[in-house]
C-alpha cells in the first residue's frame, strides 16, 4: 500500500469485464465542490494509463464532467462512473458532485460503492456538509480514506489539514486518522513557497520523486529519517491499536521492531473494516508528465486496503409483494439482483442506466424483470414489467466500451431499459426480486413552469416525465387548487440544470412563473343571501329565487348543505340543484377567488314558477345567493401553514430561530440531538417558505436539513391579506 513497487498498471483503452467479485473494488468520491475530485479521478485514470493524457480518452474528450451542461457549468451535476484497471483489479472510480443541490447524486453513489475518499482542498479545509456525509458513512460502517488536494496552493500545509482531518473525522479517536506519507518540497520559489515534489513512506522509509513527471523510488539521505520518526511512530502505533494481534502492541512496547510486511497487512485489514483512516496527498500531472503526485500510492491503497465486495452488506431483498427473500450475498451464480443507481438520455443510443449488480451475473440481451416500487410521492408510479437488456457497456467519457457481462459487484451500463427508472430493482423474469431503495432527499424548493409555446405545451408532459424518471430527487406535482405545474427541487441550481435538460435534451422550452400556495376562503361570521334569478325572453323563461343562510364551521369540515325548506316552496327536485349551484360557487370563492371551505349552508326558502323553473335556474340562484351572502359577510382568507422540523448546529439555533419569528412562524420547541445539533420544531406559513431551501443553507452554511409537512389552513393577518391582494391585482 504505497510500499509496493511492483505496480503494473491495466492497458489503456480497453473495457474488461470483471470474472469475479474480488477483483472489483467500488470508490465513491466525496467532498465539496471545487476539491478537486474530478481533476483527481482524471489524475488517476492518467496513471492507470486508461487516458494518453490528463483527462483525454483516445479518440479525445474528457473523461468525467463530459456532459455539455457540466462544460457550461464549470462544475459536476450527475455521478460518473470512471473503471481503470490497477494491478489486475478493476476499480469503478464514482465522481459525485460536491455541490449541495446535487446530493441525490452522491446519494446514488454512495449506494453503488464499498468505500468512499473523502477529497478534501488544502487551501479550503473541511465544510461542514463534508462533515455531515463523513457521518452517515460511519453510521453505516463504510471503509474512508482522506486524499488532500490543491498541495500547490501558497498557502497549502499537509501537516495542518492533516491535524484538521484529524479533528473533523475523527472525533471518536484522532489516532484512527492518520497520514500514511508525508510530502518532500521542491526549492522554494520566489513567492517562498515550496512545490511537492514528491512523498516519503512513513512505513517503508522510501522516496517517491514525481518531479520528472514518472514516479521514482530511492533510498532518502540520513538526515530525511529523524523529521519523519514522530509521525512514523504514531502510524505505526495507531495501526498496532487496531491490529487483531493483541500481543502486537506489547511486542512493540518492548522494544520488538514489528516488520513492515507485518504493519501493511494490519494496515489494509483496519481499512478494509472502516477502523483506521489514513490520509494520503494528490496532485494532478504536469502537462506530458505519465503520473500525478500520489497517484500509484492512492492506487495501490484503493486496490490493496479497500473491501471487495463481498465484504460489504447488501441491502435488503424482498418478493414484490413485500415478502423477505434470503439473497447470498454477491453471489455471481446466485439470483439476479442489480439496481438502478442512475438513468441518463443518450441522443443516439437512448435511456441508458448505469447498474449495480449485487447477486447473479446480468448478460446483454436475456429479459428481466424491473420493479419500481416506493417512489409514488416523488411522482414514480409503482410498476412491474419485463423489459429486453440491451448492450451491456462501461462508460468512458462519452464512449460506451462494450462488455460480455456483469458480474455481482460490478457496475455496469445497460441500454434500452425503456421502463426503468433510477431506484428500480432489475431480477430474472421468473424470480422477481425488489431492493429497499435508499435515503433519498427530499425536494423541497418549488419551481413553478408553463410551457412557452403551444409546440412546447404539446412535448411538456412527456418531457417532464423522462426528467423525473432520470432524477428521483425531483418531484413533479400538477396542483389541483392552482393548476400549476410545479418541480419540486433540491435548490437553484439544480432547478436550472432540470430547466436546461428540458429545452436541450427534450426540445421543451418552459417559462418560470411565481409559485401559488393554495389559498382558501371562509366566512368569518354568519351572513344570509337571496338568490333571485328571474328572467323572461321569449318562449320558456328562467325563474327561481332561494334564500340562504351561511355560518362557519372548524376547520377540515369542507362544506355543508342542509334543507331546511318548508311547506314546498322550493320543489324537492330543484333542492339537489341549488346545493350543486352552491359548491359551484363555492369551488370558484365568493372574495378572491380561492376555494371556500369549512361553511355550513342552509335553505331556508324560496320561490318556483309551474313552467319556468329548471335545474339550471336554481343552480345560478343557488350561486347567486352564496355570492350575496359573503357581500355582507366578513371572510377571511386561509392561508396552509406547514409544520417544520429543522436540525441544525449548536452554532446556528439562535439564528434559524430568529429567522423563522421573521417568517411569522410559532416555535413550537427545540430537541437536542448526537453531534452537536438541535432538532427546532416550528409551525410556519407555506407561503412564508417557498425559498426556505436556498435560504438555510446560505444561513447555516450548509449544514442545516428541513422538513416540512402540511399542518392546515388558517386566516392570514388582515395586513398581509391586504397585502398580497394588492400584489395580485399588479401581477394581473
């Protein structure tokens, strides 16, 4: 790990299929935009000689952040799959977006890997959402390792983002954190900084030199050995703690030299088991320079010490109907259980998905079963259906390499799966299976959209459905009350890269407009109506009067009709049309037009004509009467309130609570939690809300997480009743 120096990289350009799990190792790449992740996995895919120079496959074009969005952007918007080939085990390289508004991708990438590298920017430090990620993998045991970037920085120090490492990630025991190499500087510039230029093994006491662009090894001169000898012997000291070997630790305090093969197996094992977490340095390649800084080390670390995976748990197996079903775990003769990790749109192959295989061995061409279950709330209907694998490939940049096969712990894409969505189970067609999906977060800033143009508003549904079906973390909701189409999202960002797929990818061009909440109206005192609808024009006319009395009722109880009509004045066959001219009424509102609920109405009296009454008359007198009431009436105008649960740090409770007083929210109590965070309970407006998303992370620098659930419908203050009527008479 790092000490080897018989590394024989995989041949450039070609896409091998993996025979068998142990020969596969799966690595997330986590950490905050602009860490470096991309340029690091382009970096290794250089070393592993997958690319002739840094980022570029053969025919040209890069390696990762291959998308035309992700060039317009300057950054990663979707997870991407890099697989190179380092001494006889392919490792499937998982690039995450590091911005917060991308978290479902990462999320996906987290489920598609056995270990994570935590990319971490010597000039920027550790942020709390990098923090917070560090976490749930602990929480769910996930083998990590540490990679610091940006080393060229003027002000980089590997020593402190070591010491920083160390205090971020390992809380329960700093030791546990660890570098495995220390940098060797370069003359010093100018400017006083000094460039790495190379490593030093703290294990093996060897030099690695990257300055000429290739990695060389050497023996380093007497005088190097003493400023290593303190980290050196906390290494080793911290890899002896988690040794299985409990006479280690006495044979070293004795005084026993411990044989470095010896340290670098107890080394790859505490890794592998996600107790030890060493920290190594990268940098990309120089241009026509074959290897990055702390390249082949990382390599080597990834390929030696992370868990293959059949160490690793697979999720849960259930029948489609919820019955569970004992899966041995990563078993390539086993049943076949894949998942969909991600689904993307290629303008000439089509859908093509990007699949974890987690028992049996999935071949191109042979029919399988696809399960979508679970997903209904975020607009994923639930479906079992049969559908043909097409080819089966690894991707590379924009190339799609053909494979023969996948086998259980490898990943893998699959074209023209028509039907399957990200989330979805895919298992043999006679033995169909279905995945526990994951943690998915929920979307919660609404994107209001119309179509642009009648071309547009005819691709608009079909559009938006392949949208959502590509990107679970987006929900899509046609609303009842405002009839408006909404995309719920994770924040702003990742509402303009939806917006950009669909005018791109699907030809839809949408125009954003304000977001509605659904409004309503109710009376707030007891008022009576006469509906008189009287009317003569030749031939039959039009004739009924009824008069009315409304009253309000608590809220929930939606509207009530009763008849209390006496001695016939209005004829039982034209009662039912009134109360359907009153809920007419009612659903159009009697003040602003919102709906108008929580109402008791009653007949009382009325009038008919043996020849000019009808049903359609006592409908318009019915509606009539209502409108004449709520003329007299005061009514107010109900507002949704959502019940918020906001989890926040320590450091922010008191300005997450001051902001929601400002929303006119009631807090309704604070609840300590692990970690240093408090649970803030609070009821707020909706409409109060609507960029409550974008607005905690700026105010807790993203380490806050909301969520929200509809409570129920109150009268909004008078002045801000009065206030938002004004708006709408603007707007309109």
């Amino acid at each position: 790990m790092g000490d080897k120096t018989n590394a024989h990289p995989g041949a450039a350009g070609r896409a091998v299929a993996a025979d068998q799990p142990a020969s596969v190792r799966n690595v997330v790449l986590v950490g905050h935009s602009g860490a470096g992740k991309t340029t690091l996995v382009e970096a290794l895919a250089l070393t592993a000689g997958a690319v002739n120079r840094a980022g570029r496959v053969e025919d040209g074009g890069t390696v990762s952040d291959y998308d035309d969005i992700e060039h317009r952007q300057q950054r990663s918007v979707q997870l991407s799959l890099v697989p190179v080939q380092w001494n006889g085990i392919k490792v499937n390289l998982l690039d995450t977006p590091g911005y917060a508004d991308f978290v479902g991708e990462l999320r996906a990438g987290l489920r598609a890997a056995d270990a994570a590298l935590f990319v971490v920017s010597a000039s920027d430090g550790v942020d709390g959402s990098t923090r917070m990620v560090w976490e749930e993998c602990a929480a769910v045991g996930m083998p990590r390792a540490i990679v610091v970037t940006h080393l060229e920085a003027a002000r980089a120090d590997f020593e402190e983002m070591t010491r920083i490492c160390a205090e971020a990630f390992g809380a329960d025991d700093p030791d546990a954190v660890l570098p495995l190499y220390l940098p060797l500087h370069g003359p010093q510039a100018p400017d006083g900084h000094a460039p790495v230029t190379g490593l030093i093994g703290l294990l093996s006491q060897k030099l690695f030199d990257y300055s000429t662009g290739e990695r060389k090894e050497s023996e380093p001169v007497e005088d190097q050995l003493p400023l290593i000898e303190e980290a050196r012997n906390r290494l080793i000291e911290g890899i002896i703690a988690e040794s299985e070997d409990e006479t280690l630790m006495d044979r070293y305090l004795g005084g026993e030299r411990i044989d470095v093969k010896t340290l670098v197996e107890d080394l790859e094992r505490a890794v592998a088991r996600g107790t030890f977490f060493p920290v190594l340095a990268a940098a990309p390649a120089a241009d026509g320079a074959r290897q990055g800084l702390g390249t082949v080390e990382l390599l080597e670390l990834v390929t030696g010490g992370f868990p293959t995976p059949l160490e690793h748990d697979q999720p849960r197996v259930t029948t489609v109907d919820g019955r569970p079903r004992e899966v041995k775990p990563c078993d390539p003769d086993g049943p076949l259980v894949a998942e969909v990790v991600r689904t993307s749109s290629d303008p000439y192959v089509g859908r093509v998905s990007l699949v974890r295989v987690f028992s049996g061995t999935l071949r191109p061409d042979e029919t399988v079963h696809v399960s979508g279950h679970g997903l209904a709330d975020r607009g994923h209907e639930d479906h079992d259906v049969d559908e043909r694998v097409g080819a089966l490939s690894t991707p590379f940049g924009k190339q799609q390499r053909p494979v023969s096969h996948c086998v259980a712990g490898d990943l893998a894409c699959v074209a023209k799966l028509n039907r399957a969505e990200t989330g979805d189970t895919l298992s043999a067609k006679d033995d169909p299976l279905l995945m526990e999906p994951w943690d998915m977060p929920d979307p919660l800033l609404p994107v209001a959209i119309q179509a642009h143009s009648k071309p547009d508003e005819d691709k608009l549904s079909q559009g938006l459905a392949r949208l959502v079906a590509e990107d679970p973390t987006m929900r899509l909701e046609q609303n009842q009350d405002t009839h408006q189409v909404v995309l719920w999202c994770l924040g702003e960002a990742h509402a303009d890269v939806a917006l950009e797929r669909l005018r791109t990818r699907y030809g839809v061009q949408v125009d954003v407009v304000p977001h509605k909440v659904s409004l309503r109206e109710t009376f707030a005192t007891k008022a009576a109506g006469r509906g008189r609808h009287v009317k003569q024009s030749g031939g039959h006319g039009q004739y009924a009067i009824c008069e009315i009395e409304v009253e309000p009722l608590p809220g929930g109880s939606g509207i009530e009709f009763v008849d209390k009509v006496v001695g016939g004045a209005v004829p039982r066959q034209f009662i039912p049309s009134v109360e359907k001219g009153v809920r007419a009424q009612a659903v159009k509102g009697v003040a602003a037009g919102h709906a108008l609920v929580d109402v008791r109405v009653t007949l009382l009296d009325g009038k008919a004509h043996s020849v000019d009454s009808s049903d359609a008359a006592f409908q318009t007198a019915g509606a009539l009467a209502l409108r004449e009431a709520a003329a007299d009436a005061k009514i107010h105008l109900l507002e949704p309130v959502a019940e918020v649960s906001v989890l926040v740090g320590d450091d922010y409770v008191g300005a997450v609570m001051s902001d929601l007083s400002g929303r006119r929210g009631r807090v309704l109590g604070t609840e300590q939690t692990a970690g240093g965070r408090t649970l803030v309970r609070a009821e707020v407006p909706e409409i109060e809300i609507g960029r409550y998303a974008v607005d905690l992370r700026s105010l807790s620098h993203g380490t806050a997480r909301f969520s929200r659930r509809y409570a129920r419908h109150e009268p909004m203050p008078p002045q801000v009743a009065e206030r938002l009527r004004k708006l709408e008479q603007a707007a309109s």
